[in-house]
C-alpha cells in the first residue's frame, strides 16, 4: 500500500494495482471533444496501444490514432456492440454527460432529470454492466467514472445535475465493491469546472484545463489510485465537505438567497 502525499492531503493506492498503460487497450465514452477528447490523447501520449473512441457520431473522431466507435451510452444496442467490437479493452473511462444547469424547482425539472439521468446515471452503468465481463476476461483492468465535485455537494443552480453525480458517486462505490473480486480497480475522478463546451454554459469562473484533469486521471492509472482529486477547486472542496459540510450547504444557501434578492428566477 502507497501513501501518496499532496498539499496535506493522504490518499491510499494499492500498489497491487498500479497499471502499465505501455501497449494497453482502452475505450473513452464521449471522445469526441472537450474532456474525452484529451483523455483519449493522454492515454495515447501514456503508450497505449490502441484507444477506442465513443461517439454519438463517429465521423465526429477526426484523430487517425483512434479507432471510432459509435456509442451512445443510452443505447442498449450500442452499448451492447461495443462491448461486443472492443473485446480487448483492459481501461474503460466513462467520460460521456449531459448537463442542463437546472435548480430543482424549475418548471421543466422533472424532464431535465431524467435526461441527465440517462446519460451521466443510467448511461454509466449501461457500460459497466457490459464491459465488466470485458474487463474480467482481460485481467481485470480499470474502470475510470468522471464524476465531479457536486457528487459530494448541491450547488442550488444546478441541482438537477448535482443529484445525477450523486447517485454515480453511489454507483461508483457499489461497482468498486463487486468488481475487486475480479481484479477490476474502479477509480472516481473528481473536477470542478472544466473549460469544455460544457463548463463554458455553467459559469465563466476560473476553469481547469482537460489536459490537466486527464494527466492527473492517468497518473491515478498508473499509481493505483482509487479516487483522484483533478484541480485545486476539487482538492479545496474535498477537504471543505470532509471538515464542515453544514458550513458548505450554508455556504450555499447563502449564494441562493442572494441571487433571489438580486432578482433572480428559478431557471
């Protein structure tokens, strides 16, 4: 067992489990842009031989070093081929998700939900169901869900959103579970906002990079890391909803109250 020492903060890695990605397979779901993009590239540049990326829309994949793949995680049937096509993978990142930037009292809520659901929910588990054997066959291997900080707080603004990386927060730890048995490491990554289409309609505060977040998710890979804390805001609210997480939701409230002051609406 690693201690592995960061800005006061101890993690524990099994170093039972550190991984060689030099001539691995791996397949990123959501690879055509932003942070799946720069997983793919992270996992190219770490020496994996071959790196399967997922899209809606494989013409969408232009990087002659990747082999496309069509996937979209709220397909059974394409989850299904997939698993059936990349029988090689020894590393699945569940990087594909859908944000709506929704509070929860929004008139169009409920259908907000579920739609964030099924990708960033119902989605992820879609692929770990089917790739889990995959793994298996293949050693074991990592299975990587991006979460985000919001799997440990609400942020009323996006309240939808929040409960979805809740409930994969909660997956991720049932899947960690009953996958090591099999020699399977699940590994949680966690960002704040990340500059990425997505993050650009949330809020235009500071942004970590998605080749950061994706060389601090490799490095997690290759150390054995079960949960890898990506940026500063991350790190900063990993301690903070550890230390005082009834300061953190006044802390909310707070912002809330002051945004309806200001005049404010729901949605």
């Amino acid at each position: 067992m690693l201690l592995l020492l960061s800005r006061k903060r101890i993690i524990l890695a099994n170093d039972s489990m550190i991984m060689d990605i030099r001539g691995k397979a791996a397949l990123v779901t959501g690879a055509n842009r932003g942070l799946g993009r720069a997983f793919a590239e992270a996992l190219l540049h770490a020496g994996a031989a071959k790196v399967y990326a997922g899209a809606r829309d494989p013409s969408t994949i232009r990087d002659i070093r990747l082999t496309p793949v069509r996937l979209d995680v709220t397909s059974p049937r394409d989850v299904s081929a997939a698993a059936e096509a990349c029988a090689d993978v020894d590393i699945l990142i569940n990087n594909a998700g859908a944000m709506f930037g929704t509070p929860v009292l929004a008139a169009n809520s409920e259908d907000v939900l579920r739609r964030e659901m099924e990708v960033n929910v119902f989605g992820l588990l879609a692929m770990a169901k089917s790739f889990a054997p995959v793994l298996a066959r293949n050693g074991g291997g990592v299975l990587v869900n991006m979460l985000s900080v919001v799997s440990w707080y609400v942020y009323p603004f996006n309240s939808t959103y929040c409960a979805t990386k809740h409930a994969a927060l909660a997956i991720t730890d049932g899947l960690r579970i009953q996958l090591r048995g099999q020699g399977t490491r699940v590994i949680a990554v966690y960002a704040g906002l990340i500059d990425t289409d997505m993050g650009a309609a949330l809020s235009s505060g500071p942004k970590a990079s998605p080749q950061q977040v994706a060389a601090k998710t490799v490095e997690g890979i290759r150390t054995g890391l079960e949960h890898v804390v990506a940026d500063e805001s991350a790190a900063s609210l990993w301690q903070a909803t550890r230390q005082d997480l009834i300061k953190k939701h006044a802390d909310m409230q707070v912002r809330w109250d002051q945004h309806m002051a200001a005049g404010g609406r729901l949605a």
